[in-house]
C-alpha cells in the first residue's frame, strides 16, 4: 500500500469541511436569482462564491459611507411615529456602517 500522509484526524477535518462547503455552496445556491447565480457558475468553492458577489454588490467606499451617514442624519421620528420602530432603523443603520468599517475617528 502506498503511504497515506494524512492520519484519521486529518481526513475528518477534510470531510467536514467539505460537508460545509457544500452546505454553504447549497445555500447560497439557492439564495440567488438566476440573473445573480450566473456570477458564480461553476465555482466549487463558497468562500470564492462569497468573493465574487460581495465585489459585485457590497459597496465598501467613501460613497456607501456618505449615503449610509446621510440615511442616519436624516432619520427623524415623525409626531405620533412609531419610537420602537425608528430606533431600529438607527440601530440597523448605525450596524451596516460598523459592520463596513465606515465609521471615521472622531
């Protein structure tokens, strides 16, 4: 027999990560629009999958962070408007611009 470098531990490992591929591959798979999953034909690997889409659709700029600021500056809660729901507003808000990075030192 020929001699196998990967020992018992190392072939789970593989396996699983495998497994989760594809489950991350089945899941944006079917996530997608037809007109989006032709960006990401025959790629087998989800991670390039998430590259691909998030080149194309993730505005990660100077502009992504004026327009999200502006969405949050401009946010007013109108007389008799729901609290509950404009604090949710600000807080999905001020998420998306920490979770892009985009929220400058003071």
């Amino acid at each position: 027999t020929a001699w196998d470098p990967l020992n018992d531990e190392d072939k789970k490992k593989i396996a699983d990560f495998n497994r989760d591929n594809e489950k991350a591959l089945s899941i944006i798979g079917l996530t997608l629009t037809d007109q989006q999953l032709v960006h990401i034909h025959g790629e087998e690997s989800a991670a390039k999958c998430w590259d691909i889409l998030k080149k194309i659709y993730v505005r990660d700029s100077v502009g992504a962070h004026i327009h999200l600021t502006r969405k949050q500056f401009r946010a007013r809660l109108l007389k008799g408007g729901d609290m509950l729901a404009h604090l949710e507003f600000m807080k999905r808000t001020l998420q998306q611009l920490q979770e892009k990075e985009l929220i400058f030192s003071e």
